[in-house]
C-alpha cells in the first residue's frame, strides 16, 4: 500500500511540477534563409505554410524574394528538418514549408515575401500566426488559425478565413466570403462575388459598402441591432436585429452574420 501511495504522490509532484519545469521547453533555436526565384509574367504564387506568420508585399522586376525565418525548439540539428521548397506547375509557383519527421517540439516559418508586378497571389494558407498582404494583384484566399488577416490594397477578389481574431480587408477591387470567430471583422465593398458572405460571432461587423453597387443585404444579428448609414435601401425586412434591402438592381447576395454584437452597414 505504501508503494502504492508513493508512486501516487511522485506523479502528482511532477505533474504539478511540469508547468514550471519538470518538461523542458526545449533549445531554441533560429536562422534565417533567402531564395530568389524568377516569376514569369501571369504566373500565380502560391504559399502553403505550417506554422508561422506569412507577409507578401510588391516589388519591382520579376524576382520574388522568399525570407523564411526558422524556428525551432529541438535545437540547432533539428532546424535541418525545416526546409522552404519553390516549386513551378500549371503555371503557379509554390512555396511550401516542408518538414521532415516528427517532432514534439514546436516548429514555425515566418514568411517576408516579395511579389513581382507581374504575377499574381492565389492561396495563402498557415496556422496559428497573422497573414497580411498589400499591394498585390490577384484572387486571393488567405486562411489561418487563432491569428488575425489584414489585406491592404489588393488588385483582385478576396477571400479570408480564420478564427479567434478579428480580419480587416481594405481597398480591395471586391470581396468573396470572410469568416471568424470571436472577433471583429471590418470589410471595405468595392465589388461582389454572385453571393458573398461575411460571418463572426460575439464580435462587430463593420462593413463599408460602394453605394452605386447592385446589391441584395441580408444583414442579421441577436441580442444586438443593425445600423446603416449614408445608403438608399429598399427595405423588405426592417427589425431590430435583421435587416433585408437592395442597392440598385440588386442583383449580388451579400449575407452579414454575427451573434451577440452589433452590425454596422455604412457607405463608403
């Protein structure tokens, strides 16, 4: 029994003792790498991260450069098992984080890249870390995890996906669908898909709209209200937390969610 009870207590002891070192949080280690790859005209450029944060922004010429900062908690060995592959076909260019084994400790890319004028951006996708893109050309879906998107200034339709943190999407030339959780979304309409949808929870939507635009909102929210401002709707549905109009011909389905938090409508 004596036994029993001393075993009972050591695992105890180095449960408790865990969160304040009895696992180790490994060796950090970092390094940084630069690619250069030459993009030809039209092609698309495409990122796949893992983990970490991924910022494009424009450049002159037709080299992209590629900065990818590894960071790992195995070591400086295990930063051998974090590769950065460029790869071409059907006429896109992909950048992806490659990794080699398992590991149980954390490994991240932070992506600085440079996007030549003369291509376009498709999917960007990471986990766990912010996405912001500006000055680029292209449809771009932009996806990750607990970590926020911002989109500035893109030449393109746009789509946005993450959760836990908020998504900011402005001077766009239009949207598509824009989704979170828990946080916030401020979203700037230049231009639709046929049926675009913005959706959060417990968070505010701000969505600025282009009053000459053809458009049918259905705009809906609980325990809050929905507010418009400087626009000219034809009303079918006017509730306090769901509102239904056309701008124009209405022609475009723009769908606005949320729960528990209020949705503001203005114009731009």
């Amino acid at each position: 029994m004596n036994g029993k009870i001393m075993i009972v207590t050591l695992v105890l002891m180095c449960i408790v003792a865990g969160l304040s070192g009895c696992v180790s949080p490994g060796v950090l280690a970092t390094e940084t790498v630069t690619l250069y790859h030459t993009v030809k005209s039209n092609q698309v450029i495409d990122i796949q991260n893992m983990n970490g944060a991924v910022t494009l922004a424009p450049t002159d010429g037709s080299t992209m450069t590629v900065q990818a900062k590894k960071t790992t908690y195995g070591g400086s060995e295990d930063l051998k098992n974090i590769n950065i592959s460029i790869t071409e076909a059907n006429n896109h260019v992909r950048i992806e984080t490659v990794v080699i084994g398992f590991s149980a400790n954390q490994r991240s890319v932070d992506y600085l890249i440079s996007v030549p004028h003369n291509a376009t951006v498709g999917d960007v996708s990471t986990s766990n870390s912010a996405i912001a893109i500006s000055g680029v050309s292209g449809d771009v879906s932009a996806s990750t995890s607990n970590s926020q998107i911002i989109m500035h200034n893109i030449s393109g339709y746009v789509s946005a996906q993450t959760s836990n943190s908020r998504i900011e999407l402005t001077g766009t030339s239009g949207i598509r669908n824009v989704q979170t959780s828990n946080s916030e979304i401020t979203v700037e309409v230049f231009g639709l898909a046929d049926s675009t949808r913005i959706q959060t929870s417990n968070s505010m939507i701000t969505v600025l709209i282009l009053p000459s635009l053809n458009v049918t909102l259905d705009a809906q929210t609980s325990d809050s209200g929905v507010q418009t401002e400087g626009l000219t709707l034809h009303l079918t549905t006017s509730e306090t937390n769901h509102l239904v109009g056309t701008l124009g011909t209405g022609e475009k389905y723009l769908t606005v969610q949320t729960s528990n938090s209020r949705i503001v409508v203005r114009a731009l």
